[in-house]
C-alpha cells in the first residue's frame, strides 16, 4: 500500500476517526463513573511447601507443581461449593445478610427454606456437591444463583495467586460489600485447610494401607530366602568356601611340585640301583643274592612303619616337622639294623667294600620303593583334593545364587520400607495448610482509574479506527489513483477526471455541477488536448464494465471541446443503454431517434442522416439519438451508408463522439472501432481490474495506434496527483 495514499486516507477521514475517539472516551468516563464501587480483601495462607523443601531436597520445578496444585483444588467446584454453603448459610440465618434474601423469602416458604438449609447442612458436612437429583437439590441451586453464590460467580470475584518465592498464596476477594469481601476470604481459607486436610488422608490412608500390605509380603519373602541360604551352610557344614578352597589350592600344588621331586627321585634311585649291581657283578657278588625282602623281622617291621609313616607326612601337605623327624629317625635304624643284618649273614666271608655295597643296594631298594609309594600317595591326594575342588565349586555357586535372592529381595523390602515411611511421613502431615493472614473489610473502595481508562478508551478507538482505515485500505483492490492504474495494465492515460459529487440528477446535472468545479475543468482541459492533437475527428468511447461513467466523460468532454469553439456531433450510438438519449429526451421529437422502424424512411443515413440531428443545450453540440435494440452495430447499421454518413459528419463537425456497450458483455465496441479514428477507454478508480478485462485489454491493445488511452474517472481529488 501507497503511504502517502494511506495518509491522504486518513486526513481525508481525520474527522470521523477523532469522533469516534472522542465518543469512546466520553462513554467510558460515563461508564466508570456510574460502575459500582468495589472493596477489595485479601487472605493469606502457609503451605510449608518450602519449608519442607529442606528435607526432601526437591527442585524449584516439583515445588511450583505442589503449589499449581494446590491452586487448582482451591478453585475447583468441591471447595467452592463449601464456601458457597457457608456464604448461603450466613445469609439465611443472620439478621444483616449480605446478599438478596428478600427475594429468596418470597420465592420459597418457610418449610421449603428449612429443607434447603439441611440440604446445605448435609451437604457441608460430608463435603459433597449439590447435584439437583430432586426437588429440594433443584431448590437449593435456585438459592444459589438468586443470592449470587453459585460456582462461576464465586469463581469471577476470587482470585488465587501465589506470593512470588515465597510459602504463601494470596486469596482475595471482590465484591460491592467490604463485609463481605472480608468475610468471604476468611471462609475460603478456613474451607481450603479443612478439605485439603480431608483429602490428603484419604491418599494418605490409602497409601499406607496399599504399601503396608506390600511390606508384609517383602518381610516374609526375605526371611524365607534368609533361612534357605542358613539351611544350605548348615547343611553341608559350610564355615568360608573361599579360605578352604584357596587352602585345598595350595595343598595341590605343594604336591605337584612333591610329585615332581618324588618322579626325579625315583629315576635317580633306579639308575643308582643299575650301577651298584654292576659293581657287586664285578666283584663276584650276585646280586640276587643281595634284596631288600630280608627274612630279618626287624627290618621288615622298620620298613612298614617307615611306609605307613611316609603316607601320613604326605596326606598331611609334608609339613608336618614332627611326622618328617620321625621318618629320618626311622630311616637311620633301618640303615643300622641292614648293616647288622649283612654282618650277621655274611659271616666274614665277603670284604667290606662289598658289604658296604650291599648295603648300599639294600637302601636303594628300600629307597626306590618308598618313593614309589610316595608318588602313588601323591598322586591319591591329588585326585582326592581336585574332586573336593570341584564339590566347592558347586556349592560355592549354590550359595552365591542363594545370598544374590537374600540381597535382591533384602532391596525390595528397603525400597517398600521407604516408601510406606514416606506415605506415614505424610499423613502426619497432611491437612497443615493454614491460614497467616486474616481478611479484614476495606477501608476504601478501589480506585476507579477513570482518567486513565478514558484516556486508554480514546488511544484504543484512535488505534481502532487506524488499524479499520488500513484494513478498509488494504482490502480494497479497487484502482484509485493514476499511478496503480498504469502499474497495473500498462495502458497509456489521457488523464484523471476527479470525482463530481451530485446528490441528485442525471448526466446533465453532473455536468453542471462539473463546470463549476475548476480543478475538474483543468483536468478536462488536458484529455481535450490530447484529442485536438491526435488530429482525428470520429473518436469512440468505450470501457470493460458497465457503470463505468464513459456516458458521463463523454458529455464533459464535448462541453468543453465547444468552449473551444468546436463543433460537436454526438452519435449516441450505445445501443444496449442508451443513456445519453434519456438525459437530453425531453428536447427530442420522436421521429429524430435512429432506430429500424419500417414505418420509419431513415434507413439512409447518407441521405436521411442530417434530419436526425438534435441542439441540445450545449452550445455547439447536436446529437442524434437512439433507441435500445438487441441488435449488434454491424446488424443496425448494414445497408445505411453509415460508413458515408460519418464522412459528411466529418467535414460538417470538428468532432463526431460515439459511445458503445461494455466490451466484457457485448461486441459492439469490436464493429464500432472500424468506423472510428480514435478509440478512448473510459474506466472508474473505483472499480476493480478483474480477468474479464484482461480479455478486453488485449482488445485494445490489439488496435495499436488507434487506440488513444485511457480516462480514469472517479478519481478522489485528493489521488489525482497520485
């Protein structure tokens, strides 16, 4: 939108916008100065919310939804229905009431009065909500709304906030009554603590109740996987599998690396063995001779305890130092008792170097078989160990899938404790909302503001009437001023003819009322110009829609081509509205209209033509008339020589004007143009550029340089230069 065209808008409108201005402000003034004065108490109320907040540890989120909370159970119906009770209650029993009791008495009787108290009573008491399920509920609403307690009133003059950071929330009320505004905040905080306490045990119970049950079954559950795992330790004797398996490990490998020493010796002692034969061989002795299976008693005893001996040292880990001295004491009489023995039954007869090597092959041997021993037992007590390894191993696991039941189950039972704790913490708790501030009647009532809201009513009418003014102006496609209408069809234009304001009349009138408009006239003046120089004399008005004003820009212009001392014909020759024809027919004789009549001779024009021809009261123009028909130019004018008539208008006139039909509803304009030397469009600023006159655009695009322009007509004076 155009600026400079919203501001001529504006100032063009300036008085009606500082009217409406000036209204609103006086209405407004007058409203507020006769509105009823309002008092104003306010209540406050603690919840404890934050100071709870310490030791719960909870967020600024968790305690701005207990308190949004809170603020939605004091404006809900239940609550409200309490204070309304109380409210109706005082009412119906004091003897200075605050609202219409008046009207109440005479409504009701005096029983149907006592019955709606006891519905009121009842109701208060179990905290419930009238619903109107009989006649006596129905009743009681009726009271309600009569002394104006009913919910959504209630709900209209309360108002519940929250102090900001603070533990308080403000209750106020507003009313025409400071007594009551009083009154009423004071039975809200009263209402708000006892219907929250209320509910808040009904969770509490509840919850309790619910997590009190669940903590009986958890208790009974982690005793039975308690006594499970106590049963298995029992049961197989279990004191720590973790210090007797990592003991049993120990023992194993002591007696791997024993079974190691023990495998060495044995092959030590065998090879030991091959070579002392070969001696006693060498020396003549035979060595089968020469055994460690002596008849001797003694030795065979030695050997005996020395064996069973060796296999206790080794079932006990080989440390015991007491069984190992044992075994070297041993050890040494087996050797003494060997070496008496070999005297005894060799008798002499074989040196000593050779009874020392008998003896030395009888301890090999002896030696060599206790190893062997040895190593067996090893072996025994390795198996032995590994097979109770594995058993650990078994019940190891049994016992950790017991104590992981005893644990998970010991959480549970935690968990469930803590909650039921917290729900026993809060029933403790519950109801101690309670009221810090007393409502107390205002002294004054609040303060009007009617300056302020004048002056607020005035600047928002002004912005109104701006916003409604741009709106109009931007909603309005219609072309207005020259430079749209350029912008928008690319048309060459004649000129811009302001806009006549007639308030009755016809054609004639508003060319009257044209001549004495100067601005208009100069504005005639240059389309004149334009038609003097194009050196043509048969110009053709047209326009794309109806209503456009050609009739009416055609007149204007042959008045002023006559001030110039020209002689103008006018053809009215607009054969669907013959408008011209109807403003100058009270100076036409019938038989001067052109018409198809047969009983009419004017079918000439060549010959008959002249006779035609009308003064009218312009100086200098005549006119022919016509009369409506259906017919098309080309249908009217066959066969009439009117191509011949124009040529002998032409040397008699200086200019011959012919007006035609809309061209987006009829062809006339497309048979009238070959006759004429100039077409001229006429088009209204008041009109919209649809995509029917794109259609007839290419039309008069399509006569190149016959086509003179356009005239915008209708234009405010205010957009001539726009």
């Amino acid at each position: 939108m155009d600026f400079k065209l919203f501001l001529k808008v504006l100032l063009k409108r300036k008085w009606l916008i500082l009217g409406i201005t000036i209204l609103s402000s006086m209405a407004t003034f007058l409203l507020v100065s006769r509105a009823p004065k309002i008092y104003v108490s306010s209540a406050q109320l603690a919840t404890g919310f934050t100071e709870r907040n310490d030791e719960k540890n909870e967020n600024a989120i968790t305690i701005a939804n207990k308190f949004n909370n809170l603020t939605e159970i004091i404006n809900s119906p239940h609550c409200m229905s309490l204070v309304s009770y109380r409210l109706v209650l005082n009412d119906l029993r004091s003897d200075q009431p605050f609202g219409k009791v008046y009207k109440v008495k005479d409504e009701f009787t005096s029983e149907e009065l006592t019955d709606i108290v006891k519905v009121y009573k009842g109701k208060y008491d179990s905290l419930d909500i009238i619903y109107g399920n009989d006649d006596r509920e129905l009743n009681a609403i009726q009271v309600l709304k009569t002394l104006g307690y009913e919910y959504q009133t209630l709900m209209d003059n309360f108002t519940v906030t929250r102090v900001p950071n603070s533990d308080f929330i403000e209750v106020k009320f507003s009313s025409t009554n400071p007594k009551l505004s009083a009154y009423a905040v004071n039975v809200l905080c009263d209402e708000v603590s006892r219907y929250y306490g209320f509910i808040k045990n009904q969770k509490s119970e509840s919850s309790l109740n619910y997590y009190s049950k669940i903590l009986v079954e958890k208790k009974a559950e982690l005793d039975s996987k308690i006594d499970s795992l106590n049963k298995f330790k029992e049961m197989h004797a279990v004191t720590n599998y973790g210090l007797e398996t990592q003991s049993k490990l120990d023992q194993v490998a002591r007696l791997e690396l024993s079974k190691d020493e023990e495998y060495k010796k044995i092959q030590a002692l065998k090879r030991a063995l091959t070579l002392i034969k070969k001696e006693l061989n060498k020396g003549g002795i035979d060595d089968s001779e020469v055994s460690s299976g002596s008849s001797n008693s003694k030795i065979y005893d030695l050997k005996g305890k020395i064996s069973d001996l060796n296999n206790r040292y080794v079932v006990s880990g080989q440390t015991n130092k007491v069984l190992r001295d044992s075994l070297n004491y041993l050890r040494n009489q087996l050797e003494n008792q060997i070496s008496r023995s070999l005297n005894e039954n060799t008798g002499g007869s074989i040196s000593n170097a050779g009874i020392d090597l008998m003896e030395k092959k009888i301890n090999t041997e002896i030696e060599l078989e206790i190893a062997t021993e040895n190593l067996s037992s090893i072996e025994s007590s390795i198996i032995s160990l590994r097979g109770n390894l594995s058993n650990f191993a078994t019940k190891e696991t049994a016992i950790s899938r017991l104590e992981l039941a005893v644990s998970v189950a010991k959480e549970e039972y935690l968990r469930i404790l803590d909650k039921f704790n917290a729900a026993k913490n809060t029933s403790s708790n519950a109801g101690n909302i309670r009221q810090s501030e007393l409502g107390l009647p205002a002294n004054a009532p609040q303060p009007t503001n009617k300056s302020l809201l004048t002056i607020l009513a005035g600047v928002i009418s002004f912005t109104f009437c701006i916003v409604f003014v741009f709106v109009l102006e931007y909603l309005d496609v219609s072309v207005k001023t020259p430079s749209n209408f350029v912008n928008l069809t690319n048309f060459f234009l004649l000129g811009s003819l302001q806009k006549i304001n007639t308030k009755k009349g016809n054609l004639l009138t508003a060319i009257d009322a044209s001549n004495s408009n100067i601005g208009f006239r100069n504005q005639l003046r240059k389309v004149r110009f334009q038609m003097e120089q194009s050196k043509a004399k048969v110009f053709l008005f047209v326009s794309t829609q109806k209503g456009q004003g050609k009739s009416f820009t055609l007149l204007a212009l042959a008045n002023t081509l006559s001030l110039n001392n020209k002689k103008i014909l006018i053809i009215d020759s607009n054969l669907k509205g013959n408008n011209i024809t109807k403003a100058l027919s009270t100076k036409i004789n019938i038989e001067q209209y052109l018409n198809l009549d047969d009983t009419n001779s004017n079918k000439d024009l060549a010959k008959c033509g002249f006779n035609l021809i009308t003064k009218t009261d312009i100086n200098g123009v005549d006119l022919i008339a016509s009369k409506n028909t259906l017919s098309s130019p080309s249908e009217f004018f066959g066969g009439r020589n009117f191509a011949e008539f124009l040529n002998m208008a032409k040397e008699k006139y200086d200019f011959v004007l012919l007006e035609a039909s809309d061209l987006n509803e009829y062809s006339d304009a497309y048979e009238f143009a070959i006759y004429t030397d100039k077409v001229i469009g006429v088009i209204s600023a008041d009109s919209e550029i649809k995509n029917v006159d794109r259609r007839s655009f290419e039309f008069l695009s399509g006569l190149n340089e016959k086509f003179a322009g356009f005239v915008l007509n209708r234009v405010e004076s205010d957009h001539i230069i726009l």
